[in-house]
C-alpha cells in the first residue's frame, strides 16, 4: 500500500454485558500514529464504558462515530458475534476459535462466509513462540486480588477472620497502584502478626499451577505478601509442620506432568501430551489455594480432571479451601471445578467434587471458586496502557498491509503472519486443522431434532 493512500483504523467498542472497559489501543498510541503517518484515520465507537472517554480519543485526533465500515482494519479485545462484523474487513480480536470449541463454530462460520481477514492476538508470537500482544499479565495481578478475597471471604463467613476479607473488589480500585498500596498496607500488618491470615494452625499454602504470562502477574502480586517459597516435593512434610504463615509454590509443567515412568520427558509430552499426566492430585491435599493459570486445549491433559478430583477430595485431611482459576476456561478447562465463569461483579462459587454441583458460595463442604474469563477488566486502564504499548509496534505492518491482496502473508512480519486465521474465505494453512470441528458443528446444526 502506498504510504500516501488513505487508510482507516476502526475501534469497536467491548460488549457491555462483559463488564469490559479496556480498549486496545489508547489515545496516546492514536496521536503517535497519526503524527507518523499523517494518513492514517482512527474512527472510535462512541463508549461510556471505556477505560479513556470518547473526548480522549477526539483531542487525539480520532473521529467519534457508529459506522465502522470505512475501516480497513478493525481492533476490539473481546470476541465479537456475527451480527457484529463487517464483511471483507479484516479484525483484530481475541476470537476464541482457534482451540476448535464447538460453541465457538458459528464465529468462524461467520468469518470464513462473510470474507473476514481475521488476526487473533492470541497467536502473535515470536520466533521461539512466545506470545508479544496479550493481557496475561494483568489478569494475573486481578485473578490473585481476587482470588486472596475469595479465600478472606470463604473464612470470614466459616468462623476464622482473615485480613484479606479487607480488598475490595478489584474494579473498585482507580488502578492498580492503588490496590498495591492497599495490599502492602496488609502486608505490614501480617508481617506484626501472622495471625491475621486466618488458619493460623497450619501453613497457607497458595499454589500457582502454570508460570507463563498469568502466572507470573499472579506471582508479581503475592510476593508483595510475606511468604516462603516451598518446592512441590516439599509440600506433604510442610503440610504436618506446626508452622503458620504463608507459603508459594510454583508448579512448572515439569513439576505437574508425568509419563508412565513417573519422569516429564518433554520431548515425550511434545509429541504426545497425552503420553503424561497430571500428579496435580496428588498434591492437592497439601494445598490451601490453588491458582490455575495454565494454557489449557483439548489437545492438552487436564491438570485436574473430575475423578481424580473427587479422590483428592475424599483423602482426608482436606486443606483446599479455594480455586483461583485465571485461565478460566468452562465448560471443559483444565481443572474440573470450573464449570461455569462469573463476572466480576459475582466472580466466586462453590462447586462439590463429590456432586459436581454448583452450589452458594463458602459453604462447608464444597471448595470455593473464583472463575472470570475476563479478569483483566477489572483494571482496564493499567490493561489496556500494557496491551496498546505491546500492539503499537505492530501498527506500521498492519497499516501498510495489501489486506486484498491472495497472501497477506508476504508482506507481514512473521510474527502477524502466524496470526491470520482466515483470509478470503479460506483457513490459513496453520488453522487447517479447525476444518475439522467447523465441519462437526455444521452436521450437528443440520442434524434433525429429536422429537
């Protein structure tokens, strides 16, 4: 594309009923653009839920307004519905398809019909495959705020007061600076006297299964606390130590998984993952909290399948009092107590192992979940500043991309080339495989109804 042809950047305002304020790009990173590339043009949907008002992306020298459809290029976070997109566009989003969840057919469906170019953020990578534009980070500081109110919450109500009952709902915070003012201000206190935790008979035990992205804004949070680190292999002894406090144990994919041998073999687990298991199970009795911040597909074994959680659950002495899980992917994720997702505004319940029931929430039987698929909107400035500021060097290949050209690939940069799921009515080569749970939704949608 010649860089005098006019070209136009639409941003898509976040489905309301999400409770979703970030925005991909902010005002600061629109007035860069546009002093760099002076023909460039931003339209912004009107919003009032957005993390920077409509009058912050007008003084950046955006167009406020509805219509979409001058736009090339397309940006929103969350994923979109049908109705919602605007055919041979090209969009940005998190879509939610690539991991072939039948639920999620219809989307694809859409795009492949409608000759929708689409790039998932999530599949941004690098050369060694590490993702460059994501949110991780952020819902890892939300889902462990949360998470350590859940678990004050849980004990308050059974009898044993717990300083964390004091955070506030994450989104109560103004930014995130303000909820680690809040959260070093417990610390001291904790500090002075362990007792405040709550439990105070036994160690705390906070495990964070999975240390990518997630995990490590997780880890970023609760080590502002003060704790001790313990190894997994560490765990049973500590669990009959007469010894209080807080303790982290971070559970690497070496340290959860095993083959029939009982070793990880990571060149085994490459080439079938499920030539291992989990012993995440095994574990579990040892653990007060346990933080589920894997990457979970079905091509993946679960980290804590339902019959092995139902045995965990019945060996007794029982400690988990609550799932944090940050991945949060229902109805079928990696750890079998997360079968439906909250929202912020009602992130926790209780779920039986025994029943597989949901049931209300800090009940005396069941274990407490805290499952929210967009934690990160609970800090939608710090989220989207982080996000946009990972985007933006990306900008300039989006911008002069030939998005009507056959293969969009030859001018993209590698890391957005194995981000185009379809083009031109077609799955890219990487996403062929989809082809096959896009074809088992549209049987089961022709299928006749039984009567």
């Amino acid at each position: 594309m010649s860089l005098n042809q006019s070209f136009t950047i639409g941003i898509r305002r976040e489905n309301d009923h999400k409770f979703e304020a970030r925005t991909p790009l902010i005002p600061d990173h629109v007035r860069e653009i546009k002093s760099r590339f002076p023909h460039v043009q931003f339209l912004i949907q009107p919003s009032q839920l957005r993390a920077f008002s409509d009058q912050d992306y007008l003084e950046a020298g955006a167009t406020i307004q509805d219509d979409l459809s001058p736009a090339s290029l397309i940006l929103c976070v969350k994923e979109v519905y049908p109705e919602q997109l605007i055919d041979n566009k090209t969009h940005l989003v998190f879509a939610h398809v690539i991991k072939g969840q039948m639920g999620n057919m219809g989307i694809l469906q859409a795009l492949l019909q409608r000759g929708i170019t689409l790039v998932d953020y999530e599949c941004i990578t690098n050369n060694q495959g590490q993702r460059t534009v994501f949110f991780g980070r952020s819902a890892g500081h939300a889902g462990m705020f949360e998470t350590l109110r859940a678990f004050g919450q849980r004990l308050e109500v059974q009898g044993q007061p717990s300083i964390f009952s004091q955070l506030k709902p994450i989104y109560d915070y103004p930014q995130l600076s303000a909820a680690l003012i809040h959260l070093d201000a417990l610390a001291v206190a904790i500090r002075d006297n362990p007792k405040l935790i709550g439990m105070a008979d036994q160690p705390v035990v906070f495990a964070i299964a999975g240390m990518g992205n997630v995990g490590q804004g997780a880890a970023e949070i609760f080590d502002r606390l003060p704790h001790t680190a313990v190894r997994p292999q560490d765990l049973a002894t500590l669990a009959h130590a007469e010894q209080g406090g807080l303790f982290k144990c971070e559970l690497q994919k070496a340290d959860l998984l095993r083959n029939s041998a009982g070793l990880f073999n990571a060149a085994e687990y490459d080439e079938n993952p499920f030539s291992h298991h989990s012993i995440l199970p095994e574990l579990l009795p040892h653990i007060s909290v346990l933080l589920n911040c894997v990457f979970y597909a079905p091509q993946f074994p679960k980290i804590l399948p339902q019959p092995a959680f139902r045995n965990a659950w019945l060996d007794r002495p029982q400690r988990l009092q609550v799932v944090g899980d940050l991945s949060c992917d229902p109805p079928d994720g990696s750890v079998a107590c997360s079968v439906i997702a909250g929202d912020l505004h009602h992130p926790v319940f209780d779920y039986d192992p025994i029943t597989e029931e949901v049931v209300e929430a800090f009940g005396q039987d069941t274990v407490t979940v805290m499952a929210v698929d967009n934690l990160c909107a609970g800090l939608p400035l710090d989220a989207s500043v982080a996000f946009s500021t990972m985007l933006l060097p990306y900008l300039e290949a989006l911008i002069h991309t030939d998005w009507a050209a056959p293969d969009v690939s030859l001018t993209l940069p590698s890391d957005l080339q194995r981000a185009v799921v379809t083009h031109q009515n077609q799955l890219t080569e990487p996403f062929r495989y989809l082809q096959t749970p896009l074809q088992a939704s549209l049987q089961h949608q022709s299928s006749p109804a039984l009567v």
